[in-house]
C-alpha cells in the first residue's frame, strides 16, 4: 500500500518521493492542467490512497472515466516505467470498493433530494432567478417551512406558490410583499426546469450523505462515484446540485477540529462549472463552505483545466497543488501560467513557467502543506500510476456493481408521500366542500320562515369562519403523516438548505 511508509500518502516522486500529508488533507486541493495532461488520473491515485488509509471518497464522474475504479488496472510500458523509474515495491493492480450514483438512474443508484432540502438559495440559481423573485421564493419557502410543509417535488412547489399567491394579502403583513408577477415568473422557470429534465431531481426517497461513510471489509473507504456524464449535459443543474451535496455534508458532520486524517474527500471534477456566472452572494457563501467545511474534516478537490477559472478566495484557501502541463497559445493562457507559477514557492533548480509548458502527461508541479501547514518548495515530480483501472467500465459491469450494493434497495424505488400538494389540494377540496355546504344550507335558509331568518344568519357566521380555517385544519390533519419534520418549524442552514 503506498499509505503503508509513514502514515502519509504518497502520490508522486521527483527528486525525492513526494507525501500528501493526510491531517492537512482538509486545507483542500487542486489538481489543474491543459486536456489531456493527467487530472483525472491524479484525481484516482489520490483518491485510491485516500481509500486506502480507511476515508471514505466521494468523486464526480463526468467522463465516465473514473468508473475504471471497480476493476483491477492492468500493465501497460508507462506504468511498468513508473513502477521501475519510481521505486515502487509490491505494486498490486487493484479493483476498490465502489457505489456508484446516477442522477438519472441508469449507471448507479438514483440521486434524489426534495425541494425542501435543496432550499431557495440553490433553486434560485438553477431556476436563474432575478434578486426580486429570489425574495419570493424565500417567502414562499419560509410560509410552507412555518406551517411545516414539506416540498418534496415540484408539485408541491407549484401548489405552494399558488397557495401563496391566493393568499398574499393574507401573508403580506407577517412576511412582505408578494406580486402575481413574480409567482408568474417562477412558474415560467419551473416548466423549463422540468423540459429539460431537472424535475428528476426532486422526489424521495431523498439521498442521505450519510451513507457514503461506508467500507469495504477489508477497512477500505468506500468509493463514492456519481456518473455525471448525462447530468453535464446541464451545467447549471451539475453545479448546483454538486454544490448542494457539499452543504449538505457541512450540515451533516459536526465540528471536529485537527484531524490525523479527513473524514471525507470530495473531487468536484470541472469544477470552474461552479463558478461560472454565479451571483456574488452566492460566491461568497461558496467560499464561505470551503472555508467552514475545513473544521468537519472534510478535505475538497477541484479539478479543472485553468486554474484562474477557480476565483481567487478560493484558490487562496487551497493547500495541496497539483499542476499538470499548460499550453501558452493565447495571451490568456500565457497569464494562466503566470498566474499557476505565482501560486508555488519557487524552486531554484528550475524556471517554473518554462517548466510547466514541458511537462510530460503523468508528470507535474507539486507542492503539498507540511504537518504544520507550510507549503512545500515546488517540485517537478512524476505521479504514481493508480492501481485499478483507467477506462471506462461497461455499464453492465456498473449494473452488477449497483445490484450487488447494500444501498440498492433503499433508493431503487420513487415513493409519492403526502406534502404540501396533497395537504393543500385537500385543503381546497374542503374549503370547496365547504362553501357548497354553505350554498345549500343558503338555500334551505330562504326558504325558512321569517322568523327563523336572523338565527341563520347566525350560523352562516360560524361556517364562514370554518371556511377561513379550513386549510389550518387539513394540514393539521395530514401533516401527522409527514414523518421527521411533523409539526415543527423547519430550520435552514447555511446555503438555505435545511438543518438535520
Ligand atoms: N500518472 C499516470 N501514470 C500512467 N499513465 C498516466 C498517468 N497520468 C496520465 N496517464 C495517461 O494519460 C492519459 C490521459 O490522462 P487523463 O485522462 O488523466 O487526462 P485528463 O487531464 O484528465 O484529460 P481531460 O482533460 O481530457 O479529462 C491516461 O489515459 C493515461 O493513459
Ligand atoms: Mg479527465
């Protein structure tokens, strides 16, 4: 095992052999450089040697490339170089404990969450909201959190903005102004949303983070793999749900100070996707959970080509640096490499700009923090070659994996439970109910004597106040079904996201 030597995890040899140390491993990574270069296969070594030491991975797939990860590699003239050039003793080719996750349900366990847990702040960024309608959606959000309804797939969410729009007079006092405009505005972005797929997404049974903290039977960390081929399709619907994954587990794992070792690491590959036209509050509490999910032990990769696609509050939190080879055809990729060899403590030995224009695929830059955080000298190095294999499996190899998982029953099947949709549609079906009672008991009352005709008044007042309550009560009646969020309010975390 490449963790065996020291309790650290080696990763790559230049002069000398180069460690990854594991209770730094939460001041984050970056492995960067041009196509074709290596990220993906750095991305696998570290994370085989993660899983080796007994952390628990959780990785997104977007070439299906990673999915190599269920089967044992296999010798080809560069590894055998590496081996030999490297010093690698007892090199086993071998295949690692692996789940895989599939969005859509066809090369890994479905990958749902409900519109309650993903919270306004995500929604509004993959329903491209504007500051106005995000405010809407808070309010609606806070009413259906107040009264303890659960959103759990997009029709809850419609009925609920219906709700809200009905009643907004009635809610305007206690939560602020909502216009028909833009309850409008965000049903518009819901039908896209679902034309291009995204309603997938919302339903249960919801994931729960918790059971990526899994091993093998031999103490390997689990594989977490979630195929993202078909999801990155959708940019927007990747980034926002990889970046709910992540609040999820800062709302999950609680404080846990210095660490020998993470608890989890997550490889966000593409991770520029993140970025891209994010709002400037939204990129600061990005920043914020890379900054706080430190603390809970949680040690977060991004992959990416260039590293200036990664802003720089994020990059400045970034300890552990792999630097594969960059191409200086445009001005711009010229600053890219000013830039990547500004972020390394120089090395004298070599000019590090000329260098990172050399580098041979496998080979980097690296600089890794030391037990007490310093930064290491760059250091011009070869990565180690992984041990499982390096394509992509056939998606029936993916589907013997899936049916042989522990998790394959608790996620395989779409359940319907009662929330905010069948409360509020039981609600207006007896509101409706009631006002037809009402007309007919009208009715009967014209026809009554004259004398009877102030005592009906009388009671026309009493069922016009059952009326007004007739929702209150319906949610009160169904909602002792709801499960763990019965009765009370809801709480949100950090990213909106609800509090477990
Ligand atoms: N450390 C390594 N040891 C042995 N072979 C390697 C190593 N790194 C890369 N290779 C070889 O280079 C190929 C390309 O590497 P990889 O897929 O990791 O590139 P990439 O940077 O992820 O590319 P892309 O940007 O297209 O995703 C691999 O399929 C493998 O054959
Ligand atoms: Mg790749």
């Amino acid at each position: 095992m490449y963790t065996s030597e020291n309790g650290k995890l080696w990763i790559a040899t230049g002069s000398e052999r180069i460690y990854l140390e594991p209770s730094m491993a939460n001041r984050h990574g970056l492995i960067a450089g041009a196509t074709g270069t290596g990220k993906t296969v750095t991305l696998k070594v570290i994370a085989e040697s993660f899983s080796e030491m007994g952390v628990p991975v959780f990785i997104a797939d977007i070439k299906g490339d990673v999915s190599g990860m269920c089967l044992p590699g296999s010798e080809n003239k560069h590894i055998r170089r590496s081996i030999d050039t490297m010093g690698i003793e007892n090199f086993d080719y071998t295949s690692f404990p692996v789940r895989f996750f599939d969005v859509y349900g066809k090369l890994g366990h479905p990958v749902r969450t409900t519109i309650s847990d993903m919270g306004p702040e995500l929604l509004s960024r993959l329903l491209g909201l504007t500051d106005v309608q995000n405010g809407v959606l808070r309010i609606v959000f806070r009413i259906a959190d107040d009264k303890g309804l659960m959103l759990l797939d997009l029709k809850d969410l419609r009925s609920m903005l219906l709700h809200v729009a009905d009643n907004a007079a009635e809610y305007k006092i206690k939560y602020g102004n909502v216009t028909a405009q833009s309850i409008g505005a965000i049903q518009r972005a819901l039908l896209t949303l679902e034309d291009e797929g995204g309603d997938i997404f919302f339903g249960e049974p919801a994931l729960d983070i918790a059971d990526w903290f899994d091993w093998g039977d031999d103490g390997r960390g689990v594989m977490n793999i979630l195929e993202c081929a078909e999801l990155f399709q959708h940019p927007l619907l990747y980034s926002t749900f990889l970046l709910w994954m992540l609040t999820e587990l800062y709302e999950l794992l609680p404080e846990a100070g210095d660490l020998d070792k993470p608890k989890i690491a997550f490889f966000f590959d593409e991770a520029h996707l993140l970025f891209n036209d994010a709002p400037k509050a939204l990129l600061e509490k990005v920043e914020q959970v890379v900054r706080l999910i430190r603390s809970k032990g949680v040690s977060v990769w991004f992959i990416t080509q260039n590293p200036m696609d990664i802003p720089e509050s994020v990059l400045a939190q970034i300890g552990n640096r792999v630097q594969h080879a960059l191409r200086a055809y445009t001005p711009n990729e010229q600053k890219a490499i000013r830039a990547a060899a500004k972020s390394f403590r120089v090395n004298e030995s070599f000019n590090t700009e000329t260098v990172l224009q050399e580098l041979a695929t496998g080979e980097a830059l690296v600089s890794v923090l030391d037990e007490k955080g310093i930064p290491g000298i760059v250091q011009r190095a070869g990565i180690l070659p992984p041990k499982s294999s390096m394509n992509a499996v056939e998606p029936a190899v993916i589907g013997t994996v899936v049916a042989n998982s522990p998790l394959k029953d608790k996620y395989h099947e779409a359940v319907d439970r009662e929330s905010a949709y069948e409360i509020l549609t039981a609600a207006a079906a007896e509101a409706e109910k009631q006002a037809e009672k009402e007309a007919k008991e009208k009715e009967e009352a014209k026809k009554k004597e004259e004398e009877e005709k102030q005592k009906e008044k009388e009671k026309k007042k009493a069922a016009s106040k059952k009326k007004t309550s007739a929702f209150e009560k319906a949610a009160a009646n169904t909602m002792s079904t709801i499960g763990r969020e019965v009765g009370k309010q809801l709480i949100r975390g950090i990213f909106g996201n609800l509090k477990k």
